[in-house]
C-alpha cells in the first residue's frame, strides 16, 4: 500500500470503520512510513481539539450564569417599573392643574383657590428613587466567565 492509497483511508482507519486485510495493510504502512504516521498524528490532534470545543458548547454554567444574572437584574426592572408610576402620578397632577386652570379662567382667586384644593402626589424623596441602586451587586456575563465587583 503505498502513501496515497494509506492517506484516503485514514479518516476511515481512525474511526476503527477500516477492518481486515486492509486495516493490516494500512497498520504494517504506518509501522514503516513516519511521512503518513505523523500526518495520522495530526488528524488525532485536531479531532481532539474539535471534541474539547463540543464539551464547550456543552457547558450547563452558562445556565447557571444567566440564572444568576436575572436574579441581579430582577431588583432593576422593579426599580424602572416603580419611576414609571411616578411619573404616571406626576403627568396626572400637571393635568389635574391645566384643567382646573381652564376651570378657573375667570377668576384668577378662583383657580388660586382650586390651585390649593388640588391634591398633589408627594414628591418622592432622593432615598426613595436612589436608595435601593445602593450596594446592588454587579454581575457581568462574558465568555471568560462572570466577574464581581472586586473579584
Ligand atoms: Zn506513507
């Protein structure tokens, strides 16, 4: 068997499909022909290379860390949906004003009095909006893996 014939076949002698005589031929060339020996070598190489990659891929630690990262992002998208409130509360006050504005058009004591009458939402206090953005964790998702602050 020379080294033409032996280099066709190697995918399939490495994948244990060549058996036989053939296989035997294939053997006794490899024993005999570093040329072919190394290029075997070289596929096994790579093969390795290529099923350390599918284990990879496989990893259940992503999971894991988009877990953990939604659970840091949870207390965020409270946070968000608590300003939308507040400025749902806020637009309903200048609208309230606007209207009793209107209201009161002919007699400026009338809208300054209807002015007081309105009951206004409470400002919210800088604790209020910004406290809970203190010490929240930050949790980062990249390839190398997930980092904390100071880790
Ligand atoms: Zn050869």
């Amino acid at each position: 068997m020379n080294c033409a014939r032996v280099e066709r076949l190697l995918d399939e002698y490495r994948d244990g499909d060549l058996q036989g005589p053939r296989r035997a031929k294939c053997d006794a060339h490899l024993r005999t022909c570093a040329r072919c020996s190394d290029i075997l070598r070289q596929c096994e190489k790579v093969a390795g290379v290529l099923r350390g990659w599918e284990q990879a891929k496989a990893s259940d630690d992503l999971t894991a860390r988009v877990v953990a990262a939604w659970e840091v992002a949870w207390p965020k998208a409270r946070r968000v949906a608590h300003r939308r409130r507040l400025a749902a509360r806020l637009a309903v006050g200048v609208g309230t004003t606007a209207v009793v504005g209107m209201m009161g058009f002919a007699s400026l004591r009338a809208v300054s009095a209807a002015s007081k009458a309105i009951k206004r939402p409470p400002a919210p206090s800088a604790d209020e909006v910004y406290g809970p953005l203190e010490g929240l964790p930050v949790l980062e998702i990249s390839d190398s893996g997930h980092r904390e602050p100071g880790g």
